[in-house]
C-alpha cells in the first residue's frame, strides 16, 4: 500500500458535532486505490491466507450452533499483530491524525480489528456502547474509527447511532442473547439516525456512544475495518490491568470483562 500522506483536518464545526452528538462522518478517508488495496488484504484474513487463530471468532454466534458452521459475523482482533506494517498504512494514520483533533494530541493506537457481515447473513450487532467491553477508566475519552471498504447501506449493515448518548455514562448491558460473547443495552429506537457510507468513508464515534449494525440483507459483501485510539495514559493503565482488547486470547480481558456482566 501506498505511504503517501494524505493530510487530513477537521472542521471546529465537525469537532463540536462529535462532541454534541457522540459521532461524525469522515467521506474519501481512503481514495480508490487504497480501498482495492485494504479489500484484497482484509479478504486474505478472511480466507486464512493470513492466520489468525485465536484472534477470530463469531460474535453473532448462536446458542448451540456447531463451530464449524459459516459465521454469522466474523470478528479478527488485531489484524495489525499479523500485518504489522498496517500502522504505517493510510487507515491507521489518517485515523490517527482525525482521533487526536477529536480527542487531544494525547491520543494514542489502543488496537483495531475486522468485522465482516457475510451476503445474506442478516445477523444484526446488538445496540451497545463500546467502553461496556472494557475495564472503566478514569479518563474516559475514546473514539473508534468505522471504516466502510464496501457500499454501508441499511440493508447489508450500516451504523446506527443514539445521538448524545454519549453524554449520558454507561448504561446497563447484559450478555446478548448469542454464544458469541456480545453485550447489549436498551435503547429508545425511535431516537437512532443511520449512517449510510460509499467505500472509503468513516464514521468516528465516542466509546460511550450507543450504537448497533442491522443484519446484511443483500449479496454484498460489508466489510468494515475499525481502530480504536484513547488517551496513552490510559493505554497504559490498560495493559497494566492485563487488559489488551482480546490480543493473544487473553484470560485476563475475558475475566474483568465478565466480572462486571455476571
């Protein structure tokens, strides 16, 4: 993939939008090239060209379904522990140099991962916020970049956000109804606006952001790469609590997680 720069700034106005309602939208993040370049890895991850292992998994499996069935929504966790070259790569950086004009210059990589959503899969992601998955912190800034590498439509699995909800704390999740450890929370349905994206764009929501993806209706793929960037103090605190977001199939993320969800 290309190393050329790309500078990207953002507006005050699209600074005070993120911190009004929780989200923004980011259009060409990447250029058409780059898009092609990102779809011919992420489909090597998928047909485990790229091994993974541990770091795959179903996260809309269902209760007593066989593991060697087609997942419903496939998940990788740190793509960029098996590509490591990805974070000198156009989607990391440019969703660094965004992350830090939302969040401060402070803001560092936390970690990233793929979730696809097959053709005709029509397995929706539960409405949640993100930080429900991580240990609290004590500064709470956070922002994930949702990067769309194919056409994001309501019918294959677009974002849906509850604007200002992050300005509301954390609400209460339990384990969904699915063996593939997601959480959920209650949201009133009729406060939601989706997010329709062409390939290329992004979303940049806030951890405490309340937010879910409908199942994929079409014959399309839905690809989408995200990272994930908080403050490097708190990166720091992070793994000194043995917390890294899944990275090497940790006990320990599972147990503080699980803790809090019991």
């Amino acid at each position: 993939m290309s190393l050329k720069a790309k500078r990207i700034s953002i507006t005050k106005s699209q600074c005070d939008e993120f911190n009004n309602n929780g989200f923004i939208i980011i259009n060409n993040l990447l250029n058409s090239t780059e898009i092609e370049e990102y779809r011919s890895l992420y489909d090597r991850f998928l047909n485990g060209e790229i091994e993974c292992k541990e770091m795959r998994s179903d996260l809309g499996k269902k209760d007593g379904q066989d593991i060697t069935e087609i997942e419903n929504v496939t998940q990788i966790m740190w793509p960029s522990v098996s590509v490591p070259e990805l974070f000198k790569k156009p989607l990391h950086q440019r969703s660094l140099e965004i992350s830090r004009q939302l969040l401060g210059e402070d803001a560092i990589f936390d970690f990233d991962m793929l979730i696809y959503k097959a053709p005709n899969g029509n397995t929706s992601t539960p409405w949640h916020q993100d930080a429900a998955y991580w240990p609290h912190m004590p500064d709470e800034r956070a922002v994930s970049a949702w990067v769309a590498l194919d056409q994001s439509t309501q019918d294959n699995g677009c974002m849906y956000f509850i604007p200002g909800s992050h300005r509301n704390g954390y609400r209460q999740h339990q384990f969904a109804e699915t063996d593939g450890g997601s959480l959920e929370c209650y949201v009133s349905e009729n406060e939601a606006v989706f997010v329709e994206l062409e390939p290329g764009s992004a979303t940049f929501h806030h951890g405490l952001t309340a937010h879910h993806t409908p199942g994929n209706i079409t014959s399309s793929h839905r690809r989408a790469f995200i990272t994930n960037f908080r403050p490097a103090a708190m990166v720091k605190l992070e793994r000194e609590m043995g917390f890294a977001h899944g990275l090497s199939g940790s006990v320990e993320d599972r147990k503080i997680r699980n803790d809090r969800f019991k």
